[in-house]
C-alpha cells in the first residue's frame, strides 16, 4: 500500500501545527498509529510511506513503532525533495520501488474503517467512492448502474450546503502502468489522471459501507476525535 502523507496541512494548521497532519493527535493518539493498526486488521501488511513535509517526524515515528509489530509487517518510507503532488509522488514511488502489478494507494488523513477488500484484485483501475450526507467540501463522483465512472463534479456541491451524495473516499486500486508515463512530473491524481481514466471507460467505482472522515480541516477533525472517543468506548 502507497500512503499519501507528504502534505502540508495548511487548512488544519489552526488546529494542529506541531506535526504534519497525518500524526495529528486523535484522543492521544497519532491519527498514523490508528490507520496502521486499522490497516493491518484490514488484511494490509506491506507499507510504503510518501513524505515530504516535516518528514522527519513521521520517520521518528515509524522508526520506534516499527519494533513493536508483527515482524510480517514491512514499513518503508520515501521522501520527496520538492512537493510532486498526489500524482506525481505516486509515480515516483512506483519508479523508485520498480513496481509493475496493482497498486494500492490510500491518503494517510482520510479515515475508513473497512473497505479494502472491496477493492478485488481486478486488473482495471478502481476507486473507492462513499456515500455522505455534506458534501460541501468535495466534489461528486457519478457512474452508471455498471459502476462505471462517468463525470466527477469537483466543488460543484460547495454552491448548496448540506447535499447528499457520492464522494471519493481517497482509497484507489491502479494498474502501475497508468502513472508510468508521468516520471518525473508534478501532477494531481484526482485533477489529472482520475478524470481522463472515467472519460475513457476505464475508472470502476466500488461503493464501500464505511464510515468516512478526512481530517483536512478542523471541524472534520474534531468531529473525527469524537467520534474515535464514542467508538472507542463501544468497542
């Protein structure tokens, strides 16, 4: 698995400004330690971190973490010297580790409690879409009854508050092949590869009865840390 956690965190700053956002503190706890531990319970064991800012917090982290797993867990990290975008780490990542199959990708501040093995191990891309009752901070994702993507109305929602509907989830399934021709470049994965891939028929979505936070803000990410705390005593 590819996990995305080299981004600035700009928006959440207000909330978290002592580490990078994927190590923000859930209750106590680095929001990473809880996706790895969810990762793992998910059937993951190969992790491939993208970093870049204050990277080196996240490496201490994984560092002293690293002793206490399964010794079938295997954790490796690459740091980007300049920003390359979500695209364009990935596609790194995929020339640096000379990878040729399938890829799993997942962003490090977007909390899903199963869903993984919803993406089967099908040859053709996939993302990982959920169903929200706000989607005023993201953009829809539409496909037809095969599950076939056909447009993504990014921000279009943001115009009416409080609309229902179907979102990326920041969990995809891609063939390596289709970010091997961006070596080198900076580029977005949701703006420049997801959409061409739907335009040609190539995008399959795979709707996942999960709950769902991205972090990416403070309201999000206070309303995550409430509801880890209520889970957390359920559990």
């Amino acid at each position: 698995m590819l996990v995305l956690a080299g981004g600035f965190g700009t928006r959440l700053s207000s909330a978290v400004s002592d580490v990078p956002k994927a190590m923000a503190p859930i209750n106590g706890v680095p929001l990473l330690k809880l996706q790895l531990d969810n990762w793992i319970m998910q059937g993951q064991s190969d992790f491939v971190f993208l970093l870049h800012h204050r990277a080196s917090l996240i490496i201490d982290f994984l560092e002293k973490l690293i002793p206490l797993l399964d010794r079938e867990i295997n954790i490796q990290w690459i740091v980007e010297k300049s920003p390359l975008g979500t695209g364009g780490s990935i596609a790194n990542a995929i020339f640096e580790l000379n990878l040729r199959e399938n890829v799993l990708i997942a962003n490090a501040d977007t909390w899903l409690d199963c869903g993984i093995q919803a993406l089967s191990e099908a040859n053709f891309a996939q993302i990982g879409v959920v169903k929200v009752k706000d989607t005023s901070r993201y953009g829809l994702v539409e496909f037809d009854y095969k599950g076939n993507v056909t447009e993504f109305s990014e921000k279009k929602a943001t115009l009416k508050s409080n609309l229902e509907g179907i979102i990326n989830a920041g969990i995809y399934k891609l063939p390596a092949s289709v970010l091997r021709k961006y070596k080198g470049q900076i580029f977005s994965l949701e703006n420049d590869v997801l959409p061409v891939l739907a335009h040609k028929g190539l995008l399959h979505a795979v709707t996942l009865k999960s709950s769902f936070f991205d972090i990416g803000v403070p309201t999000d990410y206070y309303q995550f840390c409430d509801w880890h705390k209520i889970s957390k005593k359920e559990g």
